[in-house]
C-alpha cells in the first residue's frame, strides 16, 4: 500500500512482477487524479490501464518485468492519495 501525494506533476511508481500477477488499485479520492500504467514487454511499450478517475482497478500481467505506474492531478494542483 502506497500513501502520498502527487504534486503538481505526479509521482511515478516502477514495480517488478511475475506473468499471471495482477495489479489492484484503490485510487482515492475519485476526482483530480488519473492513473496510467505501462510497461516494455516483448512487443514494445504497451500502455495496460489509464483512467482519469480515482476508483477501484485490476490489470492482470501477462509477462514478467518492470510496470511504470503514474498517478497524477489532472488539474495541474498537488493531489493527497489515500
């Protein structure tokens, strides 16, 4: 569980994971902030889930690797995550 903030121009997480593992987000609070997550698999970059609301998410991994997981304000104003 990660508890910040994302400034005014976000915070980047990276993860390693296994295949078959799966990414669950609880993204509060539900207004001004988004989510994007990508990683450089096998096929190039993909880009896995992206939303502009806070909310409750689940990407399921189909390769091993590194995930780059950006949260950001979507009004360009520091946002508090829960």
């Amino acid at each position: 569980m990660v508890k910040g903030a994302t400034g005014s121009s976000g915070v980047t997480y990276v993860v390693r994971a296994k295949s078959g593992q799966k990414l669950i987000f609880h993204l509060t609070p539900d207004s001004n902030v988004g989510i994007k997550v990508r990683t450089d698999g096998t096929y190039g970059e993909m880009v896995l889930h992206r939303e502009e609301k806070g909310g409750t998410y689940e990407v399921g991994l189909e390769e091993e690797g590194d995930y780059t997981i950006f949260i950001g304000s979507i009004n360009n104003q520091s946002v508090s995550l829960l």
